[in-house]
C-alpha cells in the first residue's frame, strides 16, 4: 500500500491559506490534499446542533491530520485516545464574551443567570468560566450549548437573537467592528492535535511552510485581508436583512470605500 496523503483542512488559521498560495507546501515536498470545509458549506459544516463541540468532532473522528482546539479538549481527547497532543507549537486565541451594542450588561456582574452561547466542551465552554467564576457563584453561571460552534453563534448575536455570545478568532473582531460590546476577556490556548499516524517528517515540512507563511503575514498583513472577505459579507447580511431598504447601501465596493496608508 502507498502512502496516504497528508490532509490539510484550512478553517481561520491563515496561514494555511497563504502557504497554500504561496506553494510553499508543495515546495517543502509536502504530497497533500487541501481540503476546505467552511466556507464551501456557508459555515454549516461548523453547526451540529445541541451540546455538539469540539470533544465530539474528535470523538466523532477527524480526517485532518493537523487540526485544533482549545488546550482543554485536545488534552482530554489525546488522553482518551482520540489522537495525539503535538507539544511543540500552541496559540493563543483572543476571546471574550460580547452583549449587543444596546444591552443593559455593561459588567461582568451583569451575567449572572444570562444566558451566555457558548461552544459544548469547547474552548468557550471553559474559558467563560474560569473567567466569570471570579465575579459570581458558579450557579449563577448559565451558559447555552443549543447555539452551535463558532460561526453561528456570531450569527446569532448580530441578529439580535443571543443575549449574550462568547466569541473567538475572527468573528471576535467582526463583533468588535460591528459595535458589539465584550464585557469580560477569555482569551485561552490553542493546542495541536495529530490525528492518524503522519511521517514526522511530513509534520515538519508542514510546519515549516506554516512559518514561511506568519513571515509573509508579519510582513505585508494587507495583502491576505481577502480572504476573510468581512465587508463584502458584511454588505450581504445588511442587505438581506433589509435594514437600509429605504435609504440604499451605495455601491458597496470595497475598493471605493476604504483608505489604507500601510
């Protein structure tokens, strides 16, 4: 039997888009098959429903053969056997937890009994926590797993049916340009998980280009802004949901509309 190819599954770590890009996989000698999930399922494949997080995609089986999570779940899954902790690389993660521009919460205190959407045995799940446990009893701490992962939870709090969402990554700073309010910060660790048996020497040439790529970012961030695409998704949601029906939204080119002096 030959060898199976390395599986690379981009999500919102950038760097794999840009070293996908940049051919710098192919030129570490990386024979590999880039496999996007996200945005070619409109964030469906990030949604599975009630109580649904990141330990039971683990335990569900992941085809990536590098994929993350937060520091707690890759921990708990490699233990259980689920895969393997890779210990020599982590991240860390912004996050905190967001309320409308409009909410009555305007301190961490103002949670108790709120119900705070949060990831099911995900980074959130624990994050908010450790750090609402400081400010109020743990009973008084209500967090919602019916809301899903990552992406619909932010979809859920900008259509205004989430009181409160505990938000990471991207759409961390997608609710911060929209005006959203983060009363508390929960910014945890992302851990590296292994999943399958790839050559060490595949891990590194992965790795490799992945630092390749962060230079390329540190160096010229502007140049790999596209592929988050915030405004023009920005315009789609205003759009669709009507809110300048009356008055029209302008010509909505990104182009026409920014200033940029990097």
């Amino acid at each position: 039997m030959g060898k199976e190819k390395f599986i690379i599954e981009p999500h919102f770590r950038l760097q794999e888009w840009v070293a996908e890009e940049k051919g710098y996989f192919k030129e570490e000698g990386l024979d590999y098959i880039f496999q996007e999930l996200i945005r070619s399922t409109d964030g469906a494949h990030h949604y599975r429903g009630d109580r649904v997080g990141a330990f039971q995609s683990f335990e569900r089986g992941r085809e990536a053969n590098v994929s993350c999570a937060c520091h707690w779940t890759v921990g708990v899954a490699a233990a259980k056997g689920k895969g393997r902790l890779y210990a020599d690389v982590y991240s860390v993660a912004p996050s905190g937890v967001f309320v409308p521009p409009d909410s009555p919460i305007q301190k961490p205190e103002d949670l108790a009994g709120v119900p705070i959407s949060v990831g099911y045995q995900s980074g959130s799940h624990y994050s908010t926590i450790q750090a609402l446990e400081q400010y109020m009893p743990a009973d008084n701490i209500n967090l919602s797993f019916a809301d899903g992962m990552l992406f619909k939870r932010m979809e859920l709090l900008i259509e205004g049916k989430a009181l409160a969402s505990a938000l990471f990554s991207g759409p961390y700073y997608f609710a911060e340009q929209l005006g959203f309010r983060k009363i508390i910060d929960t910014t945890f660790m992302i851990a590296t998980m292994i999943t399958g048996d790839p050559e060490p020497e595949d891990l590194r040439k992965f790795f490799r280009a992945l630092r390749r790529a962060q230079r390329d970012i540190d160096l010229r961030p502007e140049l790999y802004t596209h592929y988050y695409e915030v405004y023009q998704e920005t315009f789609k949601w205003i759009a669709a949901h009507g809110i300048f029906a009356d008055t029209g939204m302008g010509s909505g080119s990104y182009e026409e509309a920014i200033l940029s002096i990097a």
